[in-house]
C-alpha cells in the first residue's frame, strides 16, 4: 500500500499542476480544501436492531456549475477518501467539460452483509441526513462502488417525498423507469473504450491482451465491450482473488458465474492464481476497483503498455513516476469520465423532460470522450508531459478561470 492517503495524493497532484501553470497562490490554497463538508451519523432499522451509520458528503467545489459525483457504500469509506475523490471529481468534471463542479459522497458501510431491504433503509436515511444540501441545481449525486440503479431509485423518491415534489434531475443513474437514461449503466465502461481505441491507436500499441482488476460495474462491462471489440481478457482479479487463462476468458460466462457465486474464483475457464494481477503478461491493464493499488512496491512489475484507469485514483504518485516513460497511462479523470458525462446527459434529459435513443446518447458520449482524449493528447505533446499531468494542467486552468470569474473572488 501506498503510504500516503488518498488525500495527500490528489493534494500532490495539484502542487504539480499548480506549478506548471504558475497558478496564483490564492487559487492553489482555495483549491487545498473543498468548501464544505457534510458529516452525518444516521440511525437505520436492521433485522439485528437499530444501528447508527457514519456517511459523509463532501462539496469540494462548484465554480462550474453545481457540485456532482457519486456516493460509495463500501466498509472503508473514510473523510480522507471521500475529500480525495470529490477533488477527482472537481478535476474529472473539468476534464470533460461537463457544467458541474465536484462532490462526492459515502457511507461506511458493508453493503454486502445487508438485505434488500435493509439497504434501502440505509439509501433513504442517507438522504434524510443529507437532504437540505443537495438539489438538482446545487449538487447532484449519482452510483460509484457498491451502490446501484435501485439505490438511485429510493434516493430520488425519498428527497422527493422530504421536498414535497419528485426532481427527477436531483440524482442520476437512476433506473430506465423513473427518469433514467438508455446508456447511462454501461457508459463508464464503453467510454474507457472509446478513449482506449483512440490511445491504442495514437501509440501504436498492436496486441490487445488485457487484464483487469475489479468485476463490478465497470469492470464487468469493460470485459464484456473489449471481448466483443476481439480484445483477449486473460486476466481478472476481485476483491477475493485473481484468475487467469492465457487462451481469453470467456466474459459473459463468467458474469453469470459470478452472479450466481458472488466472486469470479472457481470459475471453470480459467485457472486461479496467487499472482498479482499487475504482474500478469498483457498489453493493456485496466484497475477497476479502488484507489492506491498500483504503489512503488508493485509499478516495477507491471508488464503493461499501457494502464487505463478505470477506478479513481488507483495510481500513487510515487507509482507514477516508477512508470513514466515506460507505461502509458489513460488517467481516471479522463478514462472513467464516461459516467459522469452519462451522468449529465441523463440530467440534461430530465431537466429538458427529453428522452433520448441509444444511438444519440452513443454518439454524444463518443463525441465528447475522443474530443477530451484529443484535447489532453495534444497538451501532453505539446508540453511534452504525461497524460495524467496534461489531465491536471487542462483542468485546473478550467477551473481557476472559472474561479477568476467569482464576484467574491
Ligand atoms: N461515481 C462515478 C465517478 O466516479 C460517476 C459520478 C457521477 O455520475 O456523478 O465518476
């Protein structure tokens, strides 16, 4: 693991940024803090008793427009992770110039030891304590690790309820039915392709051997995308371990056998092994879980051309540097940015009652990737910098323009 915290990461990330651009020091210090923090403990009914639950929203910036990002049920949901990833947000937002700021939110919480219905006790109650900071216009939630359509769909009904008035728009990543978007499911994974097939080709990287860490929604999706693309997934890790076949793993087996076992081990395709995932012989490594996994302990074993990332921050600075000129990295903020853009044309939709086909979200969500992949492409050449770095500079200019434009500036 990586000794620093998410945290001071994002914060080293931005000191680079900061001095490449010669940002003025009032926006590199603004810039050190999301503005605010909504810290919340909250009781929920289970079937063992009454529990109280921690669960955090973290507004880290809205000179673009309203903050947005996503809420994460997940055991080690702490302060300093939900800061770090509402600044990527704030980063990953501007990126892909979508009008929104950034936020994120989270419960610490197993979701996996509650039922149905206690989980959707936990989803409302999340939002009856943090219900009067949130709004369509104000900050936007929407699903990240653990958390689902359905979550989306009681978050949304009960703000509605507390309001007086159902806004679709308050949350996206809801459910076709209540004022979801066609695409939006899959639309984190399938623009991670879209912006591999334009790195691919720019880098002249020919074989198309992949490995990936993380089987959920991302990571399930990608497999499926890239194995029907003719890319060979050889590798697949979870969070209970890693399995490997060199001939390709049959993705869309394999889904059914996870969703039947709750874990990809023991999958007949292929074999398991104690390895890690990184170390595994491909071209293309995809992270697709959690954050600080690729570390300076483990970056020099990477056999990889090239890393797309779909999780956010699974890189460490440190690891970044191990890789540079060596492997190419697609950062987060570029390569999952697909669902937030997902995210905004779902919300464009309910603000606007539209309802957009599969083939104009396709089209807006391809558009809109490769011109954020071109753009960070030609900054990395032309300043001669990594994408990651390219990522920050585009990035953070956007926003301390945006900032500049402030009355209370
Ligand atoms: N949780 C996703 C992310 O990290 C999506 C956020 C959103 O759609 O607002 O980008």
């Amino acid at each position: 693991m990586s000794s620093m915290s998410p945290f001071e990461n994002a914060m080293k990330q931005l000191k680079k940024s900061a001095e490449m651009l010669k940002l003025e020091p009032w926006i590199t210090e603004a810039l050190s803090n999301p503005q605010k923090i909504i810290d919340v403990h909250f009781r929920v009914k289970t079937k063992s008793g009454i529990r109280t639950f921690h669960g955090y929203r973290v507004q880290y910036n809205n000179s673009r427009g309203p903050f947005k990002g996503g809420i994460r049920f997940h055991p080690n949901v702490d302060i300093d992770e939900v800061k770090a990833l509402s600044f990527w947000m704030t980063i990953k937002n501007a990126v892909c110039n979508v009008p929104f700021g950034g936020g994120k939110g989270g419960v610490t919480v197993d979701p996996k030891k509650l039922d149905k219905e206690e989980l959707e006790a936990l989803s409302r109650a999340y939002i009856k304590a943090i219900h009067s900071d949130i709004g369509s216009d104000v900050d936007i939630p929407a699903p990240d690790v653990y958390t689902t359509p359905e979550m989306m769909a009681w978050m949304a009904d009960e703000f509605g309820k507390l309001r007086g008035k159902y806004d679709p728009a308050v949350i996206t990543g809801k459910p076709l039915d209540k004022g979801g978007s066609i695409g939006r499911d899959n639309s984190t994974a399938l623009g991670g392709v879209y912006v591999l097939e334009e790195a691919v080709k720019v880098y002249g990287i020919k074989e198309k051997t992949v490995a990936i860490q993380g089987f959920g929604n991302a990571g399930s999706w990608a497999a499926k995308i890239l194995h029907e693309r003719g890319y060979r997934i050889v590798a697949i890790a979870d969070s209970r371990g890693e399995i490997i076949n060199p001939e390709g793993i049959d993705v869309v087996k394999l889904a059914e056998f996870k969703e039947k076992t709750g874990s990809v081990l023991g999958f007949p395709g292929a074999k398991q092994t104690d390895k890690s995932i990184f170390e595994t012989e491909c071209s293309i490594l995809i992270p697709a879980a959690l954050e600080n996994q690729i570390t300076s302990e483990n970056a020099g074993k990477i056999k990889a051309k090239l890393i797309l990332e779909l999780a956010n921050g699974p890189t460490a600075p440190e690891a970044d540097e191990i890789l540079k000129g060596k492997t190419i990295i697609v950062p987060d903020v570029l390569a999952n940015s697909g669902g937030v853009m997902g995210s905004y044309f779902e919300w464009v939709q309910n603000k606007k009652d539209e309802r957009w086909d599969a083939s104009k979200f396709d089209k807006e969500l391809k558009t809109k990737i490769t011109e954020a992949f071109n753009n960070l492409y030609f900054t990395s050449n032309q300043r001669r910098i990594t994408l990651r770095e390219a990522a920050y500079v585009v990035a953070v200019g956007r926003i301390a323009d945006a900032m500049k434009g402030e009355k209370n500036a």
